[in-house]
C-alpha cells in the first residue's frame, strides 16, 4: 500500500467531499466559459492558478495556449478545407490544412489537372477561403479552358476554341455556364501565369501580401503552384548547382504555411524511373529537403499513361471500349493523419476532370495492382 493510499484511506467520506468541492472552488476562480460556446475554456483569473502573480515566461506560455486554443475552435468541425474528394479529406482527417502538399508524378499523369480541380473545388466548397493559382509552365490561354471544361464536363478543345463548336447550341450553352461560374468565383479564386507573376518565390510572395491586403481579415489563404522545379530566386544565385536552389525554394514556401497560415500545394517531378514502378519519395527530383519540409506527399500513377492498352489499371466508359484512366494517389508522407493508403481517381483526361472512386472500386484496383 502506498503512502497516498494511506492517507486516502485515513481519511473520511465527508473530508473527501470537502477537498472535491474546495477544488472545484479553485477552479471556478480561475477558469469559466466563452458566453458563446459554453465548450469553450477561458482564464477569469490567472493571478488564482498559483496564487501570485504570473512572471514574465509564465504569461507568455499562458497567452500561448490560449492562441492556439483560439485558433483550434477557428478551424471549424472538419478541421480543414474541403477539397470535394470525401476520402481524401478523410485520408488528411478533416481536409486541406495549413502546410506543404505535394503532388508528385512523372509528366502526362494528370497532377496538374488533380490540383487545379482540387483547388476550384476548394474555392467553391468553403467559406472565407481564397486559392491562388500560380502556373509557371502552362499560361493561362491553357489553363482557363481546363477550369471550364472540369466544371461543365465538356472537352477543353470545346472550351478553348469556342468558333468551332457555334453549332452546336448544347456545347456553347455548357461553355457559357463555366464561364460565367468563372467570373463569379472571382473573390475567391485566382490564377497567375509567368506573364504576370514571375517563377521566383519573391515575386509570389509579393503577390501573396498583396492578396491578404485586400483579402477581407480572417480569410483562408491556398497557394497552388506548378511546379515546384520551376521556382527560382531573383535574390540569391546558385549558378548550376540546382540541388541548392531547391532546398532554398523548399525552405522559402514552407514558411509561408506559418507566416501566413496558409495552404501551399505544389505539383513535384521525380526522377525519371522505369515505367512499370510505381514511384516512391526516393524518386522526388533532386531534394531530400522537400521531402523534409513536406507535411504530405502524394505519389501519383497513371498505369494507361505508361502502358497504354497493355495496362491492368483502368475503368471503362459506358459510351467506349477504350481503357481509361485511373489516377493513383498513394499518401506515401502523411503528418495531418494515419492513414497511408492509396485513393484512386476515374479520370477524363479530356475533359481535366477526375471522380473519386468508391471504397469498393479502390480496393477493387488495389487488389489489380497487387495481382500484376
């Protein structure tokens, strides 16, 4: 028997009682509730926690924890923005959250497509939110069709050359929808090519503190930029020496994520790998610091990309006997949640639009990788 155990035992019910309530006394001294969210805790009275006044480190750590408290009820019941994939949120418990995202894939997967999609899904989904959009390799001649074509379902060539399809009255009536969809998404959405931003990480983030300046306060910022091998500084020269620059670049971005609370998503290159493996985080081009400074990583595959109609890996449309696509997106880094699974992605290539494949269908293709 302990010495608390005999203390505890000498002592009557009644003394028990007295020492609970006492101490419920204390604590009602010192802490109550917000008048709005009776859930939430506050400090009455901090001078009541030790019975003196707090020093100086004290008040610091105190006021810290009430800022994150602060900022934990701020982050709403999911706790993150949703991206319109409900087991990708599910995969980062509660959506896209404050932090480095990479989307990596050899070219022609559909990474790009993935994150535009995501990122105007974001937008339309969530409030108080705006995504900034920064291509550094497509212009927005490219881009902004692919916008419209996702939303509408139609083929980008449909919404990139709308004289060729004047007679088609259903097309140019789908195509004017996404546009207009476009325009009224403009406080919340927005899109750069390297003809008005430059690819240097000053020149984004002079946009960015331009953004919030006129943003309206407490709004939820999303970076999006393609590609992160494309960034470059205008303020430090690492000549030929790429590796340098990358890990800089690496470094710069992942500060905006607390600098400025923000969401930064980057589609990433790899190495080139044989097309039969499935990448890994090794394969990340040239940097074992962005696989560091990466809060998630998602290795992306598309197996009719490589292998065409050779492929296992597909899903069939009602209306054609060609293979299609489905995008891999394995959590091969994960710091917001458990899981480190694959989700997979039915997608159109044609039109930039992917559909979440059920829980069904992504143990169905697993089970196809798995099998070749």
């Amino acid at each position: 028997m302990t010495k608390g155990e005999v203390v505890m035992n000498s002592m009557s019910f009644e003394d028990i009682m007295r020492q609970m309530q006492q101490q419920v006394q204390q604590e009602s001294v010192i802490f109550g509730a917000d008048p709005n969210n009776p859930f939430k805790l506050t400090v009455e009275n901090e001078k009541a926690i030790f019975g003196r006044e707090l020093n100086a480190i004290e008040r610091n750590m105190l006021q810290t924890i009430m800022k994150v408290d602060n900022y934990s009820w701020q982050r709403g019941k999911t706790g993150g923005l949703k991206t319109g994939f409900d087991l990708f949120d599910e995969g980062l418990e509660g959506g896209l959250q404050p932090g480095l995202l990479l989307f990596a894939a050899q070219p022609n997967v559909g990474k790009s497509a993935f994150m535009l999609q995501i990122g105007k899904n974001v937008s339309r989904l969530n409030e108080n939110v705006h995504v900034a959009y920064f291509s550094l390799d497509d212009s927005l001649n490219e881009l902004m069709p692919r916008w419209i074509a996702c939303d509408q379902r139609i083929k980008i060539s449909q919404a990139k050359n709308p004289e060729r399809f004047m007679d088609d009255p259903a097309i140019m009536e789908k195509r004017n929808e996404g546009l207009k969809n476009l325009y009224r998404s403009i406080d919340r959405f927005s899109m750069y090519d390297t003809s008005t931003v430059d690819n240097s990480v000053e020149s984004i983030e002079d946009k960015i503190k331009e953004l919030l300046m006129t943003l309206p306060e407490g709004t939820k910022l999303v970076i999006m930029i393609d590609s992160f091998h494309d960034l470059i500084s205008r303020e430090k020269e690492f000549g030929d020496n790429s590796k340098a620059l990358h890990e800089y670049t690496a470094k710069y971005i992942k500060n905006w994520c607390t600098t400025y609370d923000a969401v930064v998503c980057c589609t990433a290159h790899l190495r080139k790998v044989n097309g039969n493996k499935r990448p890994d985080n090794a394969d990340l081009k040239e940097t074992n610091r962005l696989e560091y400074e990466a809060n998630w990583i998602g290795m992306m595959y598309n197996e009719v990309g490589v292998k065409e109609e050779s492929a296992q890996v597909y899903w069939l449309h009602e209306d054609s006997e060609e293979k299609m696509p489905v995008l891999e997106v394995r959590f091969a880094k994960n710091k917001f949640g458990s899981f480190k699974g694959t989700r997979f992605y039915e997608f159109w290539p044609d039109q930039s639009y992917a559909m979440e494949a059920t829980i069904e269908d992504c143990r169905r293709y697993s089970s196809l990788i798995h099998q070749a």
